[in-house]
C-alpha cells in the first residue's frame, strides 16, 4: 500500500522576541517543521514584534540560536532570508495599510477614538453587572471623528476595528480536532493608535503572503479563529488548514509559564545540559503516541526521522499534556548512555565551555575527558553531571579535596591498607586497570583478609577524595601511578600512618 500524495505544505512559527524563548515555541516549531518535511514543502520563521513595549534586546537571537540548536533549523527566516520577506512585522509596517483601508471601504471594519479609560470604566461596569455579553459597545461605529469627539471618552489617536456581523460563523474545520466551535468575538481591534497591526491582523495577513497552507498554534487561539476566517474571506485569501495543537501543562494542570515553572524556558534545557535530539523526542510523545512494535509494544525513543515518516494529525492527541521532567530525564539519560564515548565527550565540554563552567579546553583536558566519560557516563542524566563527577581527575595531587565524612567513615585499620595498597602499586609496571585490580586484590583481599568492600574503601577516598566515585581502577589508571600514589600517600599522612 502506498502513502498518499500530500501538497507541499508550508508552515510557520512565529515567536514575539519579549524575552527568553518559551518552550512552546520549540514544541509549535516541531510538528510544523515534521508536516513540512512530510510533505516535502518549507517550514518558515517569522519575528512577530508589534508589541514595541514588550521587546527584549538579544531575544530575537535567542530564538534563532534555540531553534538551530534543538535541530529545528528553519527554510526561510530573518537571519536566513527567502523569497517571503522581510519575515519581522515591524519591517513589513507598509504592508497591512492597504489591507485595513480596504476592510474600511468594505464595511467590515470602523474607527474607534474610545479613550483607555473609557474602555477601563466599560470592562468594569460589565464586570460587575455580570453581563452575558461582553466586550466593545460599538460607540464610535457609524460616527464621524467631529461626532464623537462631542462625546465623553474621546481620544486623538483612534485604532481601527473589525466590524463583527450577528450572523458570524462560529464552526470551523480543524485538521487535529475536527469540525470547532468557538465562542463569538467581540469587535476586535486590527490597527493600533500607534499605527501598528494588532496580532489578528498581521497574522492573518502574513500567512497569506508568505504562502502558508497550514496554520499550527495552540488550543489558546481556537477563541480568535473565527475573526481570522472573517479576515480571510473578506480580505478574498485563499483559506489555510488550522491544526490547534494541546496547551502544554503543569503537574497542576496549570499553562506552563516562565513565571512559574523553569522548564518553561527554552534556554534552560541547554543551561542544563539535556541533549537536543532528547528533547526533541520528549516534546514528540508529549502530544503523539509512541510507535508501536509488531509485537504489539511501545516504544518511545523515536528518531526526528521516524516521526516524521509516520507523521499523522489525526493520531494528535488533544488533551493537554503534562510537561514531567521526570520523564525527559529518563529519556535524557536513554541518549546520553547510546552516544559514542568520543561524541559523549565533545558534548559534555561543548557543555562546559557554553555555561561558561570552563573559560577553555586544552588538548590534555580533552584527551582526559574522553578518558574518563566511559567511567561517568551510566550514572549520568545530564551532561552537566560529568564534570563534578570526573573533577577529581583534573585536580592537582595537593589540592584535591578530601571529605571529611568520607575519611572519618574509614575503619581503623585503614593505614595498613594504604600501606600495603602503596606498596601493591609502586611494585607495577603495567599501570593499567587489570593489572591494578590483580595486585590490590592480592595484597588486600589475599594478603590481609579484607573484604573488597573495606579493602578498597580508604583507596577509593585517597584517590578520589569521596566514599562514592566512578570505577576506582580505571580511576587509578587515567590519573597513572605517580599521582595515584601520591594522593595514596597523602591520605595516609592525613590519617597519621607512613609509607614505610
């Protein structure tokens, strides 16, 4: 059986730089650019900055830099041009005049010069009558600037608004959910007194002009759709697919928010240190089943690649799911165990050298990371965890910081273990993990009776400072047998013993 022909979507994103980017704009940016990769079409990324009080200086890079990061690279967009531009709002302000002067000379839309405080004093009053229908009263509709100036709540600078008929549609189609109803919208405005398009506007008028097919957004808009399609029909554009997408969640069930919630932050998953191709994955199962086996099982690690080829809108499901980070940590983990040790390795000091944890990396410190992340890598979640866990690798002997919990644990007999540990490892040649392993295990174990467990404990403290570290002989072998046996030494002396 064949798959069906599909056109060649286009698809957009289109993040306000007022800030750090919010995950949703990843979560949006995944399922427009699978559909657009599914159909063999483009996947387009425009700078919604209308809102001039709400920018952000250096949000607008963030959002390029997030996006290229998490593998969400983009067709056409400011930083990378295309045949659709300018592709920010505030460079295309001549575009969307001539579309609100025709909605004035149709009918579908008026002037309106209600002061701020006239709008204020409206929404209380209706507030507090508990009003079935709310909104704008329709002052100003059929009024000159002289007529209504001779009336209270009068300002200057009027914006513009649509003119909502009575017998608005309210049902749409939507590719996720099926035929929608939404509530009825009140005359919203599309021009501002500052002369800049309100979001219903440019959106509508955008997507029209930069050929998009397929609209993707969150459940949040389905209230707003039907003065979209108004605009659309009245405007005489071509209709798009919506697909309205589930609102990401709290544990609560709460709208995940960068107020409340960390996560809700897009850099933050880079500050600490999750894999992209894992989050990507993570933000596919939040709203699309995991791929089912022959034999009837669920699998959840999904390649971008195999999502996309199965890609469907009907399987979305419309619940809004709950962002646990539990569940991206396991996942988190699942990648970082399956990467090669020498990509491991540049990940975690690609790691380090972003969050600004290392100023640099010489080729000794890279060769000794690469070392030594087989020995951190299965008790690792994110890449973040691997430097504390290695850092008593690259500490000097003397500086190397011993635990005083960890040395006061240590039983009494812990000096004739070190001595008779020194003494094991000055005798080798070999400096390597098995044969370090042989020789402790024969004079400790053999030669003192020890228990491995005791054995090796006040070993493990000398060369790693803590009860816990990574596998103690491969340890002994990254640091070689001068420093291993210096730091032995140093314990010793700590404890009150000596090297005879």
């Amino acid at each position: 059986m064949t798959e069906p022909a599909f056109a060649p979507a286009r698809t957009r994103v289109a993040p306000s730089p007022t800030g750090d980017p919010h995950v949703g704009t990843a979560y949006m940016a995944l399922f427009d650019l699978a559909w657009a990769r599914k159909t063999g079409g483009a996947f387009v990324l425009r700078i919604e900055d209308t809102d001039r009080a709400r920018l952000v200086e250096g949000s607008e890079q963030q959002i390029f830099d997030s996006l290229k990061w998490l593998g969400l690279g983009y067709d056409e967009g400011p930083d990378v041009g295309g045949e659709h531009g300018p592709y920010r709002q505030s460079e295309r302000l001549e575009t969307y005049r001539p579309f609100v002067d025709q909605l004035l000379a149709d009918g579908h839309a008026y002037y309106c010069w209600c002061s701020s405080e006239r709008l204020a004093e409206l929404r209380a009053e209706q507030q507090a009558s508990k009003q079935s229908v709310t909104g704008y009263d329709r002052r100003c509709l059929g009024l000159t600037r002289e007529q209504r100036a001779e009336l209270p709540g009068f300002s200057e600078a009027p914006v513009v608004r649509m003119l909502v008929p009575d017998d608005i549609e309210l049902d749409f189609d939507d590719i996720i959910r099926g035929r929608v109803r939404a509530p009825r919208p009140d005359d919203q405005v599309i021009l501002k007194a500052d002369g800049f398009p309100t979001y219903h506007l440019a959106v509508v008028v955008d997507d029209h002009l930069m050929g998009i097919t397929t609209v993707v957004r969150g459940e949040e808009w389905i209230s707003s759709t039907p003065k979209h399609v108004l605009l659309y029909r009245w405007l005489g554009f071509e209709m798009p697919q919506f697909a309205h997408m589930p609102l990401l969640r709290n544990e609560n069930k709460s709208k995940i928010s960068k107020r409340k919630n960390p996560a809700a932050r897009l850099l933050w998953f880079r500050e600490q240190g999750y894999l992209p191709e894992a989050l990507r994955n993570f933000l596919q199962l939040l709203a699309y089943p995991p791929v089912v086996e022959d034999d009837g099982s669920e699998r959840e690690v999904v390649s971008f690649e195999e999502f996309i080829e199965g890609f469907d809108w009907t399987r979305i499901n419309t619940v809004g799911p709950i962002f646990d980070v539990k569940k991206l940590d396991w996942l988190n983990g699942l990648y970082i165990r399956n990467l090669p040790t020498d990509e491991l390795a540049e990940r975690i000091i690609e790691h380090q050298l972003h969050t600004g944890a290392w100023a640099e990396v010489d080729d000794a410190t890279r060769e000794l990371v690469r070392r030594a992340t087989p020995l951190v890598s299965q008790r690792m979640t994110l890449l973040g965890d691997a430097a504390p866990a290695m850092a008593f690798l690259m500490s000097p002997d003397d500086d190397l910081v011993l635990d005083e919990a960890a040395v006061a644990s240590l039983n009494d007999d812990a000096t004739q273990v070190l001595e008779a540990g020194i003494a094991a490892l000055e005798g080798l040649d070999d400096f390597t993990a098995e044969p370090i392993q042989a020789a402790l295990r024969a004079a400790l174990v053999e030669g003192l009776g020890q228990k491995p467990k005791f054995a090796f404990a006040p070993l493990r403290v000398g060369v790693s400072g803590a009860k816990v570290s990574p596998p103690l002989f491969e340890s002994m072998e990254i640091l070689g047998k001068d420093s291993t046996v210096a730091r032995l030494r140093r314990l010793l002396a700590t404890l009150g013993g000596g090297a005879g």
